[in-house]
C-alpha cells in the first residue's frame, strides 16, 4: 500500500462555521426527523416510499407486496450513514435509538446465507444475480456496506457491520473468474467503495481484492452485460434501456483504458473514487493514470462552471467535450457530489491540492444548490437558466424544475446531500505519519494525534468575504503543517506568531514546520470578483460573461432584477462591489453591478416585429447560485450576454 493522506476522523473534528453550522443544525433539528418519517410513509404531503415497510415484508414480519423502485432499500442505509456522521460529530444521539432499532429489522431482513435485497428477496427469488444491468444489488449493497462502516465507526454497533460481512462474504464467493462463479459486476458501480471502506474496518483483505476485481473485469471481452442482455428480456425494470449502451455503465472497455468521462456521471464518478482508492491500496500506478485521465477531461472539457457534471436529461449522463447548456442541463446533485469523492481521494494520493480547487467549487454551489436553507426541499437537477413557464412536464424540459422538491420517486439526492453535509469534516482536514492537511477553510477546530503527537486547532474564518482566516495551533512536539493555497486566490498572505512568512509551496501547499507549543497563524486570502469567458467551443456560452469570486457562483434571481433576465447584459470588466446579504445564511456577500437592459418593445399581440430597441442601465444584484430559489419561484440566470467595443 502506498501511503496516503487520510481524511482525519469525524469525532476529531467539530465545525463552528455560520454557514455549515446552519445546515449541520437543521440536519439534527429536522431533516434526519423528516427522512426518518418519509421513509416510514408517515408524511401526509409525501408519496410512499415503502422503505421501512419492505424490510418488515423481507424479515416476515408484515405480509404484501414489497413496492418501490428496485434500490429503494438505499434510502436507508444513506440515512443510517448520516445518523452515524452526526453521532461522530457529537449530535444527533435523538437518533440512535431509531437507527440501532431499523439496523435490527434489517438484520431480520437478512437471508440465511447473507442475501440481502428486499426486491428480489420479495418479489423475484428466482431472479437474484440475474439482471446485473439493471437490478441494482451490488450498488444497494454496497450503500449497506458504507452505512455499516460509518455506524461501526461512531457507535461500535456489531449488528450491522455483521450484517455488512455476511452480504460481503456472499459477494465474494458468487463473484468471479473462478468455475462456477458469476463473471460480472454492477450496473451502477457502488459497491466497490462499499468493500474498500469494510476492508479498512475489518482488514479483511478479501473485500479489497472483491473491488479490485470489480472494476478489473468491468468491460472485458466476452463482455458480461452484453452476454447478460442477450439471456434476459431486457429491459426487465427501466422501459429507456431499451436501446441500451455499454458506454452509459464505463463497461464498453475496461476502465484502466478508458481517457474520458463517460456515461451515467454518478456511475463515473463512483467508479473513478474506487479506482483512486484502489491506485492507492496496491500502488498501482496504471489505475492512477487512468484516473487522471478521466479527471482531467472531466474539468477541463465536461464540467460547468458551478461544478457540476453530467449535461444530458437523457439518461443522466456526459456527452461529448463542451457541450455544456445552461436551460437543459442536468448536473444531478449527487454526480457534483461523487465528484467531490474522486476529488477528494486524488488529492489524497497525488498530494496535490489542486483537486480541492474543484472539490469546493463542486460544493459550494451545485451541492449547497441542491438543499433550500429551510432544509425541508431539494433539487435533483441544477440548471444554470431557469424560466419557471418553460419548465413543462412531458416535454424536453420535463426534467428541469423551477422550484426545489420535497422529495422525488427516486429520491438519491437528498439523503446523499445530508450525509456529505453530515460528513464535511472529512473533506476539510487530512494527515499522514508526518503532518497535518488544511484543506478547506471553515469556522471549526480539530484535536487529533500525529506521529505520537497531539496537535491542536482552532480556526476563525471569513474565507468567502474578507478572506481573513485565524488559526490558534498548539502541538505536544515538533511537527508540521500542509495550508492549501486555493488557487482561485488573486493574493495570499500568512503570518505565522507576528511575522510576514513565505513558507515553500509544495503542489499547492505551504509547508510549515512548527516547534512544539502554542503558534497563531493568520492567513489573507484575496478574491477580487471576476468576469468569467468560456472556452469558445463551448457554444452555449458565446458572447456570454458570469460573475465568480473565488469559489463562489453568482447568478441573477428575478427577485432583485425583475423579469426577462435575458435582456440583461453587462461589460466585461464592469466594476462590482459587495453589500451584506439580507436574507441568506452564511458571510457571503451579495454583489452590486451597473448592467445594460436591452430591451425590444414589442406588443403582446405581435410575435415578431421591427426592431425597436430600447438601451438603458440598470443596477444589477447578483446572489450566490447555491442561494437561488430562496425567495419564490422566479427567472434566475448564470451566464449573460457581454458588450464588448469593436
């Protein structure tokens, strides 16, 4: 194994921040209460869900039909996960009681020989292992074996790490190139992260040789899901698989040869997180290769600019380079978070810290995006043009909302978001035998051993406004700290106990060593606002300008600019200046700018007319585009058409 940063553990970690803070409050105030009801039918303004109850139908304890799509049963185990972030954190303890009693259920769920799924438990025994394409068991395993890990971890609850093995051990003897063993893997790849995380736990190398084999096998010849699709009467659960292609699951070649970004974009991006992991577990550096490959066309060619990923309604999935439209785009939510999880583990192996650039910008905006700061509604899909009438059901559009959802038919995104959020000390700090890693610049503190040393940090942070950050560090012996340098920064300065330093930059940090004692680190971070172009080929954004500081996304909301926000235009270079926000949570500031309204006055009754185009300025607000959708339904707009002088 090579060694790599690892993300410092949950319980060593407590965030203080006023913008996560509020989402982490809402989370055990309401949310995990409000999941925990929906996902027990006891919501009257929500559809069923049948989670709950199809569990008691598996473990033969209620009698009927078990109903739901086919990985409903992952609902669960995303909330038991976030239960188990929260209990890590030191909140949340309402909800241990409920999750150490559902872990029970699922345990009684649980065949003989470790099988666990309650569909095809229920409604299709004869079916187990049959539909790989399509009938989800490795990923919604592998959603188990992830819960399992992180409730082991905070609570040391056997039951469901041994439900987690028994499941595991099962796969690891239907699954392989041996006689009488199953040649396939998942249609939608989980599963593989699931078994890397349960081997960490248990140290049970199986589970990390099951995901090497996994990913290894996916899109070899004879290839498995075409020998699969031509046995079955396909499509057996999703009617628009009918025309299905290998390139939608990565499984048209295996992945270590694969150079771009394919597909399903959570299959991606879930599949390259295993891939990095597994570079890191058997230091291979193919599999590295392949994962810079794949990451780099990702962000340099197939990504928006708020981080999301994954253009096309149809089927969710990447396209081809640029192809980047604002009005139909769909970046689900939980593909800007399986990027934040690629980013995450590149960063760990590379040491570069370059990857966060794109893992904050990721979240920051199409995550945050995906939650209204009631934390009581969510967006699937995150455009960056919305006209609330064009977004009409049945159409090209039907998959663009206007408005967050209190909750979907298949419902991925919101527990997913709740357990990154429930997560997010994971991604802002990291250590090796050697040092501790400052990723992420959030209001927190973090008491943690390295090398046999306690280090200690407290910090104070208005990353997204001044940029001005304090840390108070206190180390047991000598050692030494990594502070990322964002690369979005138009200037940085540290000062480290009074004094103006200019530490070495190693791939994106500043390498500090520190004597033993009590230090206190300042840290200025300047974003100046910034009119931001496209690259050319990308053609929905030609003659168009969006307004960025640092890593923040700003949009214009109709509430602040009124309506037909596409006759707004501005000049590149315009000024722009900060006023306070005044009605979202969070120090971010709101910015103020001289636009242009062109505008053709053209009578209801008329379509198309001459020309008779009225120019003025108008003073333009723009919010954050993790805000929008805060204030009512209404026009909302990333990118704008620039004036430029010839």
């Amino acid at each position: 194994m090579r060694k790599g940063i690892a993300a410092v553990q949950l319980n060593d970690i407590t965030i203080q921040d006023t913008l996560f803070g509020h989402y982490l409050h809402k989370i055990d105030e309401h949310i995990l209460q409000h999941q925990w009801e929906i996902l027990n039918d006891l919501d009257e303004d929500t559809d069923p869900t049948f989670c709950i109850e199809n569990f008691k139908i598996a473990a033969g304890e209620s009698k009927g039909e078990r109903k739901g799509v086919v990985f409903q049963d992952t609902d669960l185990y995303k909330w038991i996960e976030s239960v188990a972030y929260c209990l890590a954190s030191g909140y949340g303890m309402a909800f241990k009681e409920k999750a150490d009693e559902v872990i029970g259920l699922i345990s009684r769920a649980q065949e003989q020989d470790g099988y666990l799924n309650t569909y095809f438990s229920v409604n299709a025994p004869d079916r187990k292992w049959k539909n790989l394409v399509e009938g989800h068991e490795l990923y919604t395993a592998g959603h188990l074996m992830e819960a399992a890990t992180a409730y082991y971890s905070s609570t040391g609850n056997q039951v469901i790490l041994e439900v987690a093995r028994k499941n595991a051990d099962l796969i690891c003897k239907i699954f392989g190139r041996n006689e009488g063993q199953i040649p396939g893997y998942g249609g939608h790849q989980e599963v593989e992260i699931g078994l890397i995380k349960l081997y960490r736990i248990t140290n049970d190398r199986r589970y990390l040789e099951q995901a090497n084999y996994f990913i290894r096998q996916r899109g070899t010849t004879p290839n498995y899901f075409r020998q699969e699709m031509e046995r079955n009467n396909f499509p057996e659960f999703f009617p628009e698989f009918k025309n299905y292609d290998l390139e939608y699951a990565q499984a048209d070649k295996p992945p270590i040869y694969q150079s771009e970004a394919t597909g399903h974009a959570v299959r991606c991006m879930y599949m390259c997180s295993a891939m990095a992991d597994l570079a890191q577990e058997y230091d291979d550096t193919e599999m590295e290769k392949a994962c810079k490959r794949i990451w780099t066309n990702t962000v340099l060619r197939r990504m928006y600019i708020t981080g999301g990923i994954g253009s096309s309604g149809f089927r969710e999935r990447f396209t081809t380079d640029y192809d980047l439209p604002n009005a139909t785009n769909y970046s689900e939510t939980c593909a800007s978070i399986g990027l934040m999880m690629f980013g995450q583990r590149m960063a760990q192996i590379t040491g570069n810290a370059s990857y966060w650039d794109i893992v904050e910008l990721a979240l920051y905006n199409t995550v945050l995006a995906g939650i209204n700061l009631e934390g009581n509604r969510y967006f699937y899909v995150n455009p960056l043009e919305v006209v609330p009438e064009f977004c009409t059901e049945h159409t090209y559009m039907d998959h663009v909302k206007a408005t967050r959802q209190k909750w979907f038919a298949v419902a991925c995104c919101p527990p997913n978001l709740i357990r990154t959020i429930a997560s997010l000390g994971q991604y802002l700090y990291g250590k090796d035998d050697k040092a501790l890693y400052i990723n992420g610049f959030v209001s927190s503190s973090v008491d943690t051993m390295i090398e046999g040393g306690r280090y200690r940090l407290n910090m104070e942070s208005d990353y997204l406004d001044s940029g001005r950050i304090k840390m108070h560090l206190q180390l047991e012996k000598d050692g030494r700290c990594y502070i990322r340098m964002p690369g979005l920064a138009d200037e940085i300065q540290l000062t480290l106990d009074g004094k103006i330093i200019s530490p070495p930059i190693e791939d994106g940090y500043a390498n500090l060593e520190l004597t033993a004692g009590i230090h206190e680190l300042q840290m200025l971070v300047r974003f100046e606002p910034k009119w931001i172009a496209a690259n050319p080929r990308v053609h929905a954004d030609a003659g168009k300008v969006a307004l960025m500081k640092g890593p923040i996304v700003y949009c214009l909301e109709e509430a602040d600019n009124g309506e037909l926000l596409s006759e707004l235009s501005v000049k590149p270079g315009t000024s722009v200046e900060n006023i306070n926000n005044h009605f979202y949570i969070g120090n971010i500031p709101m910015l103020k700018y001289k636009g242009i309204r062109i505008h053709n006055d053209i009578s209801d009754n008329m379509l198309y007319d001459v020309a008779k185009t009225q120019v003025r300025e108008q003073n333009c607000i723009a919010i954050p585009y993790c805000m929008w959708n805060n204030r009512g339904v209404g026009e909302m707009r990333v990118w704008q058409r620039a004036i430029y002088e010839a």
